[in-house]
C-alpha cells in the first residue's frame, strides 16, 4: 500500500503502464474536521464505489444489467 499526504486541493494522479493515459485523478476538495471530501476523474466508463459498501454496489451493477437487458 502507497500512503501519500496531501492538502486541501491537492492531486494524486495514476498512470497506466505506458505512461501516457491517466486512469485515475483524486483530488482532495475539503478537510473538516476527521471527515475528507475527495474528487475522482475517471473515463466515464470506470465504476467508482466506497469499499465498505460492496453489497450495495453489486446490487446496483445487477440492476444496470437487468435494465441494459430490457433495452436490448
């Protein structure tokens, strides 16, 4: 596990292998208190979700598909 600080408004960017495409930009957008708000760039296509909540998320990516089906 990399452990980096950052401040208010500060990035953290990841690259993929090549060095060219950017898969990941977080940016931490407020500070208060224990509580940090962060901001996530990614290609539209990426799924961003809290780790604490993977029921959820499964549920959620269950019901796109069923919904994506129903388009078909």
């Amino acid at each position: 596990m990399l452990i980096l600080s950052r401040q208010n408004r500060e990035s953290v960017v990841i690259e993929g292998a090549d060095g060219l495409h950017r898969l990941l930009k977080v940016t931490v957008l407020e500070i208060n208190g224990a509580n940090v708000k962060l901001g996530f760039e990614v290609d539209p296509d990426a799924r961003i979700h809290c780790a604490e909540v993977p029921q959820r998320s499964r549920r959620l990516l269950r019901e796109r598909r069923v919904a994506d089906n129903a388009l078909i």
